[in-house]
C-alpha cells in the first residue's frame, strides 16, 4: 500500500494535480482499515457481512415509520420557535421587540445543549437497558437524568437572573434592548427550568426514542405547541397588549403543557411491559 500511495502521489504531484494527493491518502487510508476490519474479527458480532432476500427488507417499513415520526417531533419544535418570532415582528416596535426575543433565544438555546446532552445519554441508556432486559435500570435512568438536568437549569437560571441587566451586553450593546432582555429574563429563567425536564423526556434524543414513542410525541408537541402555545402567546402579546413577555409566556405554557403529559406518561408507563415489546423489534 506504502509502494502504491508514492507511486500515484509521485505521479499527481508530477502532474501539478494537486489535489488528488489527499485523495489517494484518503482512498489508501479506508482501504487498510477496511481490510483491518475485514481480518481482524473485532466485529463479528456486529456485521454478519451483506445480506440479501426478506431478511433486509422485513422491518424496513416499521424503520421508515419511526424515522418519519421523529422528524416530524424535531420539525414541530424547531418551528415553533421559528413561528413565534415571525409572530413578535408584527409587535409595535419590532426591532427592538426582535433584538430582546433574539437575545433571550440565544441563551435559551445555548442551555438547551446541556439538556441534549442528557437527551442523548437518556435514551441510549434506556433503549440498551430495555434490549437487556433490565426495566427497573431503564425507570432509574430516566430519573437521574431528569434530576441531573433539572438541577444544572436551575443553577443557570438563578444565574441569570443574577446578571440579568448586563447579560445582554455579551450580545449586542444598547441600553434599551439591555432593559428588554432584564424585563423577560424571569420569563427566561423559568424556561430554561422547564426545559431542564422536558427536553429529557421528549424530542430528538429522547426517552421517547429509547421506548418507540415518536409518533405520540410528535402528537403531543402539535396539540401542545400550536393549539396551546401559539394561540396563548398571540392572544396575550396583541390583546392583552403584553408584548414580547405575552408571546414568551404563550410559549411557557405550550412546553409547560408537554412537560406535565411526558412527566404523567412517563410516571404511568409500566417499563416492565417495555422489555418484551423492545424484543418484538428483534
């Protein structure tokens, strides 16, 4: 392989190709460590090799279903935030309205990492604990993370409502968008507390994933996010003359409202039924 690679490298560099030097590392690279996999039996227990016939197509159905319902659960989420901005651009004085909304999201969306975070580790953990067999491990799981999240929540937003009249200013300057942003920051700060459970027990990495509850969950963000959420926030934002805090505090009670249906699914589901239904996948 070493003979090769300066053989062809020799020739494009000849040739002023560049390029193709990359290319041929690259190429020599993912031949040796497929060959390496090939021979080394390190991965038997994980590839059987190519398989062809009803064996490859007999749960692909199933598979395309559950792939359509979680993006349908990720759509639905990341639109609702999308949604409630265009909504706060029809507010009297948008700009300053959008500055403050931007800021808040900002912030909203860095702690949200933390809960993906958890969101990932959750579910992997539950979906091997249920395969294992193990339904006491999986329930175990789902509490220590929500905990776990909730606390680091917590603690951030007490944080910021430490800072609120300055945190702005790591953003953008102006003192009026600082004063907007401090103005929604208890609203802020309350969020990200709910949002410190929520994210673990729905959506991308969730623990609806680990059980195969996607499609009930996309269900549950509909319902909550745009039959509640959005119409709670216009109402509040324009009638009610709230504003941005209106338009927030709809969104609040949209997560709030899936927040309480996941928690009350997720006390109620019997995980001890969720062991031979995750079989029935194999």
């Amino acid at each position: 392989m070493g003979s090769a690679v300066e053989t062809l490298c020799g020739q494009a560099y000849g040739a002023q190709k560049y390029a193709m030097l990359g290319i041929y590392l690259q190429q020599s690279i993912l031949i040796l460590l497929l060959t390496a996999a090939a021979m080394s039996g390190e991965c038997e227990d994980t590839w059987g090799g190519f398989r062809g016939g009803s064996e490859v197509f007999a749960g692909m159905w199933d598979f395309a279903k559950m792939s359509a319902a979680s993006a349908v659960m990720i759509c639905l989420e990341i639109w609702y935030f999308q949604v409630l901005v265009l909504i706060a651009g029809l507010l009297p004085n948008p700009q300053l309205t959008l500055d403050a909304l931007s800021v808040c999201l900002a912030i909203y969306d860095s702690v949200f990492m933390i809960s993906i975070g958890f969101n990932a580790a959750v579910s992997v953990r539950v979906s091997n604990e249920l395969g294992a067999g193990n339904p006491k491990s999986a329930a175990f799981s789902v509490i220590v993370s929500a905990s776990l999240s909730c606390f680091i929540s917590v603690v951030i937003a007490i944080a910021l409502l430490a800072v609120r009249d300055v945190v702005s200013y790591a953003f953008t300057g102006g003192e009026e968008v600082a004063a907007a942003v401090s103005d929604l920051c208890p609203l802020l700060a309350l969020a990200l507390i709910i949002n410190g459970i929520q994210p673990v027990l729905s959506g991308a990495l969730r623990v609806a994933v680990g059980c195969g509850w996607q499609e009930f969950v996309a269900y549950v963000n509909v319902g909550c996010y745009y039959a509640v959420g959005i119409p709670v926030g216009v109402i509040l934002g324009f009638y009610y003359d709230l504003g941005a805090k209106g338009i927030w505090s709809g969104m609040i009670g949209g997560t709030a409202l899936q927040t309480i249906i996941l928690i009350w699914v997720t006390v109620r589901t019997d995980w001890i039924k969720e062991v031979p239904i995750s079989f029935c996948e194999y």
